[in-house]
C-alpha cells in the first residue's frame, strides 16, 4: 500500500478490487539511507554526510523523523467516479470499485469542487450518449471515467483509520539453493504502520 502526505491526513491507496485494505501499512522510507559497511550492524549513512548510525540508531532516527506517529488519522482512496449528480441539492452519487460495488450520495459542501464534478461528468455523459441533452442508465453503469485514488478527495473516501503503532524494519529475503547456499537479498528500510478503523 502506498502512504501519502495529503493536507493534514496520510492518504492511504487501496488496491483495485480491495474493499478494504488490510490493518497495517508498509511504506518504504525515502531517501533509503545508505549501508557504509556490511556488518551485520553495520554503520548507516542517512541525510547528513559523514554522519553514522548503527542499525537501532537508524531505525529511532527514521521513526522520530517519518511522517507516522500514533494518533495521525489516516483515510483511504480507492478508485472512484461519479454516479450520478444532482444540481439542485449540490449532491453526487459515488461509485466506488472493488469487489463490492456501491454507490453513496454525498453532499458537496464547496460549490466550485460541485461545479467542477457536475461539468466534467455531464460532458462525459452527453459524449458517451451521443450528443444527447437527456440521459439516464441504470445505478452501477455510469458512463463517466473512472478516477485515480489520487485524485479523491477526502469528502468522498469511505474507510477513515487511526495510527496504533508504529515500528521500523529492514527486511530481508532469504535465497536457498539446492547446495545449501543461501543468498540475502535487502529490501530496505520500511514504516510497518498498524491501523485501526474509526
């Protein structure tokens, strides 16, 4: 799962056919801060040049500095389009994708964002319909475009969470072979976040 910094909240993206995505997230750190020596605790270099950490040295910094603390509210974008509208109350239906399908009415509070989404989804409907004033299709067939997580905003994401916990690790995959050799493989530096729904 993706974690982004989006006003005040870390916009989380779920993934196409998820209704919900699992309670914890993992985010890679960036930048990755750099191994200087192969040890197995061996010094860090991160941010700074010529500043070294040990391996739990590295991963206080990266908590203390990563955009995670318990209490950050988080909430998920999924995949969305506009399923219908209605000019007088400044109200839209929402599709939201995934196993599940649903549609929500919402009431936009901002009438710019209201007339922004009533403009783009008429002229799509008018396009898909040929051209046609009048239009209509069943609920779940809407003809307008489905929306990127990225471009959800808040008012319309249905899954809100809570920071319980957050950890660092530096994980790393273990390749065996028939002689026995093994070969480890580093992944990078990664925020293990556990969430609660709210």
């Amino acid at each position: 799962m993706d974690a982004k910094l989006f006003d005040n909240y870390i916009k989380i993206s779920m993934f196409p056919g998820r209704v919900e995505p699992e309670l914890q997230i993992r985010s890679m750190v960036f930048p990755q801060p750099i191994r200087v020596t192969p040890d197995f605790d061996g010094a860090w270099e991160w941010l700074e040049p010529d500043k070294f950490f040990d391996d739990l040295t590295m991963a206080a910094e990266i908590k203390g500095l990563g955009p995670y603390r318990k209490g950050v509210r988080l909430w998920a974008a999924e995949w969305w389009r506009i399923g219908a509208w209605d000019e007088d109350s400044y109200r839209i239906a929402v599709d939201y994708s995934g196993r599940d399908w649903v549609k929500t009415w919402l009431d936009v509070e901002d009438d710019d964002i209201f007339e922004f989404l009533w403009s783009e989804s008429s002229d799509e409907a008018q396009r898909a319909f040929g051209g046609r004033d009048d239009y209509e299709w069943e609920p779940g067939h809407s003809p307008c475009r489905w929306r990127a997580p990225e471009t959800m905003p808040e008012f319309v994401c249905r899954s809100r969470y809570v920071v319980e916990n957050v950890s660092i690790e530096y994980p790393r995959l273990i390749h065996g072979d028939y002689r026995g050799g093994n070969r480890f493989e580093d992944i990078g530096w990664q925020f293990v976040v556990d969430v609660k729904r709210v």
